[in-house]
C-alpha cells in the first residue's frame, strides 16, 4: 500500500501485475504486517475489510476497516494488502515456492534448465531459468506459453519460443 490520502483512512495502491482486477474479484482481504514476535522477515496475515475502492485505475484508492483515520493510514503505508477467495479462486495460480526448482523444458523434452526465481513485472511474471551452462534465461510466465505439471515437476515451454543450449547457431 502506498501513501495515505486524505483524512479519513484511504491509501493509494501500488500495484502488482492484474492487481486491481483481483481486488476487485477478491472476497477476503489481509494485510500483510511484520510479525515482531516470528523470525526476521516472517508476516501475520491480519483479516481486513475493504470499505471503499475507489480512484483511478492509474491511481487507485483503498480504504480499509482498520484505519479511520491518516495517522492510521500512515500506518500501513508500505504493507501488503492481499485479496484471497471469490472469484478468484477460479483463476490458475501458482505458488512461487512449489516453481522454484521445477525442471524446465519445451514441450518437445529438449531440457532448458531449472526455475531460479519469479520476477514481478507490469504484465505477468517472469520466470528465472538457470541453464544447465550457467547462463540465465528469462520466460513469461503466461497460461498460452508455459504450462507446469505439478505431479512430474516440469514446467514446459511451447516449442519455438527459445532455442535450448547448444542448438544455436554455429
């Protein structure tokens, strides 16, 4: 969440790739807060309502259940407002944590490499592959062009989208 607006609570949005859609398809909403009481780094998921969307979809605005006020808003300015539930259960996901470490490769079996992170980008994300040489391959991760199966711990690229290592040009 981004800075507070106004007197009475509201907060813009900065947000993630289809943010504000999945505000908008979400029924539960949390507030990701540091947990002073957990390991560095660990978040509590505190339930919120939202009260108020409203703004822009450049600037969209928030207001929350659990501030009232500025200074309550003031608050929260950089935490994470997260939307779970309703419509959005029927959307594909993944989980950053089970894509990490999948083998990756066209949908031919020519291996690629192995996922290394998920970058946050304007669109979509980005999946990090590790080559088998050491080199870094960047992939969209969008439904038309990556598929993971889960059960065989393979993501599979289309064919064409990237030529494997060692089939380049000589």
């Amino acid at each position: 969440m981004g800075k507070a607006h106004g007197l009475h609570g509201e907060l813009y949005l900065n947000l993630a790739p289809e943010g504000l859609e999945r505000l908008r398809l979400g029924a539960d909403f949390y507030v990701a807060r540091a947990d002073k009481d957990a390991p560095e780094g660990a978040e509590r998921l505190v339930p919120c309502e939202v009260t108020r969307a409203g703004g822009t979809d450049q600037r969209p605005l928030v207001r929350l259940d659990l501030a009232a006020s500025r200074e309550a808003a003031i608050a929260l300015q950089g935490m994470d407002l997260l939307a779970a539930g309703g419509e959005l259960d029927a959307l594909p996901f993944y989980r950053v944590g089970d894509l990490i470490g999948l083998r990756v490769e066209t949908a031919s079996g020519a291996l690629l490499g192995e996922v290394g992170d998920v970058l946050e980008a304007r669109a979509h994300e980005i999946l990090q592959v590790r080559a088998p040489d050491g080199a870094s391959l960047l992939l969209p991760l969008v439904e038309e062009l990556v598929s993971v199966d889960a059960e065989a711990g393979v993501l599979r690229v289309v064919d064409g989208l990237v030529e494997p290592p060692g089939e380049g040009v000589s």
